[in-house]
C-alpha cells in the first residue's frame, strides 16, 4: 500500500500487520540525451510497487513510503538539469525518515536506492539510526545488489546504459528518446575525484552502450528484481517468525 493514500486512522490501523515500510530514494539528474531528469527515482518506485503487489498476493503487507527526490550527485552534476544536493544534507534528511519510521514503531526499513551518488550518504544514516532505535535498515542498490540477474537479461549495465534504459522503455516509454540513445562503458583505473571528471567519465551524461534496450529486457528486469526482494523480505519475516 502507498503510504501518501492512507487517513491516519487507516495508518494506525495497518501499520502493527506490516512487516516493511520501502523507502524509493533516487536523484535529479542528467542521464545521456535520451534518458528523463526523474529516471533515478521512477525505477525504484516502479520496483517498489511491483514488490508490493508481489507481497499482496501472498499475504504480505508493506508500505512504500513516497520517494526522496533529490539526492546526491558531484560527478553528474556537469550537466544542466542535475540538482546536486550535498552529501551532509541527504546524509541528515533520510536519517530524520528513519528516525520517524522507527518511532512509528517500524523495524525494517528498506531504502530502495536508484542512483549511485547516494550510496555512502544512505549507508551513514543507516548506521547513526540503527544506533539509536532497535531497527533494521536494508540498503538495496537495485542495479548493483542484483547485477547477476540483470546481466541475465542485458549485455552490459552503466548509467543511462541498457539496463537503466530498458527499465524507463517499460514504464514511461513516451519520456525516451531512443534516437538519441548512444555512448560506451568507460571507467578509471583508480577512482579520480575532480569537478569536471563527469565529462570525462560519462561524455553526455551516459555510461554504456544503450542502443540495445528494449521494453521486454526492461519488463524482465523489473521482473526479476522486484521477485528477489519480495522474497528476501518473506524469508526475513519467516526467520523472525522462528525466533
Ligand atoms: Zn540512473
């Protein structure tokens, strides 16, 4: 269930039956000339939807709380329309989500992660939380946590590559430009941290090839990945169950 559509007294009455509360955080930012500003945050929405109805059907409740917009992005943000929020900021502000959830009497929090930048920021605040309230964070960074079942479906994976692609040709298919879609996997060594490597790294905003995408690999993507996490979140509530 989404948590924006819920009275308060519908909240009250379903949250002690609900086993996670998924929290979709993403970033605005410029991916490649055929890829929207959003695509960060509408893929884990898309996949936490899909978790939830997989969960539905099998008696499962969770809640998917409305995404984090903007998130942390220093190397995209060569690009116009990359709204860079600063690692301390995102780092505070999803910790005060946590916090409010695990006050609301939650126990697993899943922040369902879309883009990159956001990954130490979230990994911080998970840890100052789990510090402070009795509480289970799972980070999932949907692209990296289940790259060998996307590697199933596509060639290769990268930012606004054929992965990223495929999923935004199956959910919002009006928003691609795929005569723009083009570029190549390019990476460094060693990591190198500079204002303007972005240029350098991701010429256009893009990471790979995307000139394979495709709506099926894109449903099959969503798919496989939304099937794992429902059945990661089954078998934790089953474990907890036994103990
Ligand atoms: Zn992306």
């Amino acid at each position: 269930m989404r948590l924006e559509e819920l009275t308060w007294p519908e909240f009250e009455r379903v949250r002690k039956k609900v086993k996670a509360v998924i929290i979709p955080v993403g970033s605005v930012e410029a991916h490649g000339r055929h890829l929207p500003l959003g695509t960060d945050v509408f893929a884990p929405v898309e996949i936490a939807n899909r978790v939830d109805e997989k969960l539905k059907e099998k008696g499962v409740d969770v809640i998917v709380a409305p995404p984090v917009w903007y998130g942390h992005t220093f190397v995209l943000n060569v690009y116009p329309g990359t709204i860079n929020i600063s690692a301390d900021a995102l780092k505070a502000y999803v910790a005060e989500i946590l916090r409010e959830f695990a006050r609301e009497g939650f126990r697993r929090l899943v922040l369902l992660n879309g883009h990159g930048g956001n990954h130490s920021p979230l990994v911080l605040a998970s840890e100052e939380v789990a510090e402070e309230f009795d509480v289970e964070i799972w980070l999932i960074n949907w692209w990296l946590d289940f790259r060998e079942e996307i590697l199933e479906v596509c060639s290769s994976q990268g930012h606004a590559g054929e992965d990223e692609t495929s999923v935004i040709l199956a959910i919002r298919p009006e928003l691609v430009k795929m005569k723009e879609a083009r570029g190549e996997r390019r990476t460094r060594k060693v990591r190198v941290i500079r204002r303007d490597i972005g240029f350098e790294l991701f010429p256009d905003g893009v990471n790979d090839d995307p000139r394979n995408a495709s709506a099926e690999k894109g449903e099959a993507i969503l798919g496989r990945v939304s099937e794992r996490i429902a059945e990661l979140l089954v078998e934790a509530d089953e474990e907890g169950k036994g103990s």
